[in-house]
C-alpha cells in the first residue's frame, strides 16, 4: 500500500539525514522505488535532485554517486534526458571540487556526447586523483582511445 512507501520513504530519508553516506540506506531506496512506485522519467528526474542534493553536501560521498548513476544506467536512459545532472556536475567543477566520483560522471557525460578528448583527459586526471582505481581509469582511457 501507498502508506507502506511513504512510511519506508520517511524512514529511508531520517536514516540519510542521520548519515548520508549510509550505503544501505541509498540501496533501500533504491530497492523500495524499483519494487513498488516503479521507474519512470519523472520520478527519475525528482531521485535524481533527490540524490543531488545530498552530493551537494558531500561531493566525496560514492553512495549518492552511485545511487544517481544507477538509476540512470538501470532505466537504460542517457544524462542528456536529465539537464540537471550535467549542470550539477558542471557547477561543482567550476568550483575545483576535487571529487573523482564528479569527473568519472562528467568523463561518462562527456562520452555520451560524443567527446571522447575531455573524456580521456578527465580519466586520466582519474589516475592521479583516484590511485587505488588507476588501472581501471587507464582501461577506461585505453577504451576511447581504441574506439577512435
């Protein structure tokens, strides 16, 4: 019942006000939208403020990161269809945040618009910025580089 979600949804929200970085807490919602409202491209976009308001917050935190990205990659649907994404992702760039969780979604927005130079270069600023993932940032540059 509809009752049942917003009890679920006021009780996932407390637990993220507690900690936003409750990795289980961003699964839970994930879990509660996906098996009982559904998806589609209006409750995306408002999970998508959702979660960016909280990576507002904390730019470092993975679990709205991840959280943002799954919704999007699962429901098969491209960062162009949600503006707010990329202006979220372009603000906090401007302002130097250094958060590799923002250029591997700007390199994955770059990518998706077709360019694969600022793509590159963001996974290779990655390698520097994120050390304990330089192998996979060197594999995503290694994958432009041999599509082009």
């Amino acid at each position: 019942s509809s009752d049942i979600n917003a009890e679920y949804g006021e009780y996932i929200d407390e637990l993220l006000a507690k900690d936003l970085r409750n990795n289980s807490a961003w699964n839970h919602r994930y879990f509660v939208i996906e098996n009982s409202l559904g998806w589609n491209k209006d409750r995306i976009a408002q999970e998508l403020e959702y979660a960016g308001a909280y990576i507002k917050k904390a730019p470092n935190n993975e679990s709205s990161w991840n959280y943002a990205r799954g919704i999007i990659t699962k429901n098969k649907m491209n960062y162009s269809d949600f503006p707010y994404i990329k202006e979220l992702c372009t603000s906090l760039n401007e302002a130097h945040v250094p958060s590799p969780f923002l250029l591997h979604t700007l390199a994955d927005i770059n990518i998706e618009e077709g360019n694969h130079t600022a793509a590159s270069n963001m996974f290779g600023t990655l390698q520097e910025l994120d050390s304990i993932r330089k192998k996979y940032w060197e594999y995503r540059q290694n994958q432009l580089q041999t599509a082009a």
